[in-house]
C-alpha cells in the first residue's frame, strides 16, 4: 500500500456498516491502519462486524444510529469522537431504496428513502463536520451515492432522486467546509456483486444488465477499496467536491 494511502492514527466512522458495503469499507479502513467507529439501527450486527475487525488486530467500536433522526445522529457522532477520540474520516455509506412503479408510490414510500439517502446523509456530514471542524485537523467526507445519481433507472424515483442530491449536496459541503481543510467527494459504485444480487443476476433481467456495461461483468467490492483509500487519505489531499464512479464504464455505455 502507498505510504499516501496509510491511515494510521487516523479515526473514522462509517454508517450503514452493519452489513455490504459498509461493513466492507469499514475492513477496509481498518486494514489501512485507522480506528473506526461502526454505526448503524442495529447494533448486534454491528457485534459482529467489530468483533471481525477486532480479530484482525484493528480497533473497532459501535453505536447505534438511525440517520434519519436528528437528535439519533447527533448522539452516534459525539459517542464516536468520544469513544475514537476525535473524527478524521467520515464514510456516509447509510442508505435504503423502495422499488415501485412511479403511479403506485406513496409518500411514505419516498419518505423513507429520501430521509434516509438525502436528509440522514446531510446530518450526519454536518455533524461530522462541526467535530472535524472543533479538532483542528480537517478531515474526509466521503458520501456513498450511486451511478443512479448520475442516470436514471425505472421505478426507483426515490433512490435515484436522493442520490442525485447526494451528489450536488457533496459539491456544496465542499464549497464550504474547504476553508476548515474538511474534503467531501461522491462516491458512485455502479453495479457490485454482493450475497444479496447473486440471484437476480442469475436472471434473464439481471443477465442483460450485465451486457450494458462496457466491462461486460458486475464490479467486485474489493474494487472500491483503491477509489475509497484515495478519497479517505492524503492520496487525495487536492480532490474535492469530485464524483468518482466505479462502474465499469456503464455511465458511457450507448443508450
């Protein structure tokens, strides 16, 4: 691993970390050498995530978080800078989706996601930020989107309008926190295979997918850690207020 890539001393937390991706880029993390603080609504499975980082010889600590509760929030961050000592990184991963035909949604179909993917994203960056911004140090803000925040797929209206704010609200954090040496840049993984997709990828549906990426395979989450490192690390100490898409070249394939 690049020395630049190194987080050593360094403090982190990552939402939705109970299961996925979160879970992954919290070993991930770990591995390059940081402490983190693993949060998510349910923190048994949160066990047992630190229990795996803790069996590595890395250093792990859980707290309960629901992102889309203000006051949840604001208690998860402070009882990870305590716990951690401070907050050096922050990998705003949590996120949900509801996949209904546009005339069969209802409002607490879009509720759910967008306060969740959008509102829950933006609390828990702001507050992440106010103790970066309280230990002096700076720090990295990276914010999970989508590809679907950059086009559009049917019936997801929810997701794909949530992570499409995602990354513009990323930009505008950028704007205003690089004055306290605070980065924030989107991350946008496109399709990744996890235990969960195996079977619709299987599919005829989920087989033609696969044809319109460029690459002509579903990406690996071992193939985020390179992008998550350089956003999370001095690596990339100029990039900020950027959206890097890890998907194989599926946002250029022909429509």
């Amino acid at each position: 691993m690049s020395t630049q890539m190194d987080l050593t001393g360094r403090t982190a937390l990552v939402t939705g970390a109970s299961s996925g991706l979160g879970r992954h880029f919290a070993g991930v993390l770990s591995r390059a050498g940081a402490a983190v603080a693993l949060a998510a609504r349910r923190v048994d499975k949160l066990d047992e995530v630190a229990a795996s980082i803790r069996s590595e010889g890395g250093r792990a600590v859980t707290v309960r978080l629901d992102a889309g509760d203000a006051a949840s929030v604001r208690a998860a961050v402070a009882q990870a800078g305590e716990q951690l000592g401070g907050l050096d990184i922050l990998v705003n991963n949590a996120g949900t989706t509801v996949s209904r035909p546009l005339l069969e949604l209802t409002e607490a179909d879009w509720d759910s996601v967008v306060d969740v993917n959008l509102k829950g994203c933006f609390l828990v960056a702001q507050e992440a930020a106010r103790a970066m911004v309280q230990g002096g140090k700076g720090g990295s803000i990276v914010n999970v989107a989508s590809i679907l925040g950059l086009r559009v797929a049917a019936q997801l209206a929810p997701y794909v309008a949530s992570k499409a704010g995602l990354v513009r609200l990323s930009e505008a954090l950028a704007l205003e926190l690089s004055r306290h040496r605070i980065r924030v840049n989107a991350l946008c993984p496109g399709y990744i295979e996890t235990d969960i997709n195996q079977a619709f990828f299987a599919t005829p549906p989920g087989e033609a997918l696969i044809k319109r990426i460029p690459q002509r395979r579903l990406g690996r989450m071992q193939e985020l850690d390179g992008p998550l490192l350089l956003l999370c690390s001095d690596a990339g100490s100029y990039i900020t207020g950027a959206t890097l898409a890890v998907d194989g070249g599926h946002l250029v394939n022909t429509l």
